[in-house]
C-alpha cells in the first residue's frame, strides 16, 4: 500500500470511528429523552454525551473526512505524488492529539459545553487548545 494511501485511511478511520461513537451517543441520547428511558443516567452525564456527539460529529468526523478525502483526490485527480507527506502525517498526528485532549475533557467532566461553546458555559483550556489543534491540522493539512 502506498504511502498516500495510508495517509488517507488514516484520517478515514479516525473520521468513521468519532462517526461510530457519536452515532451510540445520540441513540442513547434518543433513548434517555424518550418517556421509556427518562431514568437512565443522569443529567451531567446526558451532557456529557450531548457535548461528546456534537464534537465528534461537527469537529472530527468533517475534518479528518475532509482531509482524507482531499488527499484522495488531489494525488488521484493530479496523477502525481502528494508534496509534502512528513507535513501532512504532522498535520494528521496533531489533529489526533488535538482529539486526545478535547476527548479528555469531555470525559472528565472539564467540558459539558455542548459544542457551540456558548457562553455562560466554560470548559476546560485544554478542551479548546484540543479543538483549536484539530482546526490548525486542516490548516496545515491543506496547504
């Protein structure tokens, strides 16, 4: 397997994998909404959930989609070799710790924020610094 290829079923199994989580999140979400499961779990937790589906499927599954799939394209639909592949895995690592440490968080309890960010709600630094690395890995992603 070539190395582009690597690079982009990298960032699809990142992408599938937060899509498979936040997919268990937001049935069990349904589910606790629903009249059949009002008392399962509880509110900090249901938040929990809410904010951990919201950046799994807002944050990671598009950006680690995106740029996949915009590797995918570039080398297939240019016919030539993808510049710069030691940036693009660089990109790819820091967007996976910028995951670690927003993931952290939201398990932690640090960041019931939702994924808007609204204030009055406030998370942890590191749940931003997380996030603001998975956004700097497109960047540097895509150039």
């Amino acid at each position: 397997m070539r190395n582009v290829e690597r690079l982009c079923l990298a960032h699809f199994w990142v992408a599938f994998a937060a899509f498979l989580v936040a997919s268990l999140l937001g049935a069990w979400q349904m589910w606790v909404r629903s009249p059949l499961g009002a008392n399962i779990g509880t509110p900090s937790q249901y938040f929990l959930s809410v904010t951990a589906h919201g950046v799994a499927m807002a944050y990671v599954l598009t950006t680690f989609f995106i740029m996949g799939f915009g590797y995918f394209v570039a080398v297939t639909a240019l016919g030539r070799p993808l510049p710069g592949k030691v940036w693009a895995w660089g990109a790819f690592w820091l967007g996976v710790a910028g995951v670690v440490m927003a993931v952290v968080t939201i398990l932690t309890g640090q960041a019931s924020v939702l994924f808007t960010f609204y204030p009055p709600l406030t998370a942890s630094p590191w749940f931003y610094i997380g996030l603001v690395l998975v956004v700097i890995a497109s960047w540097v992603g895509a150039c």
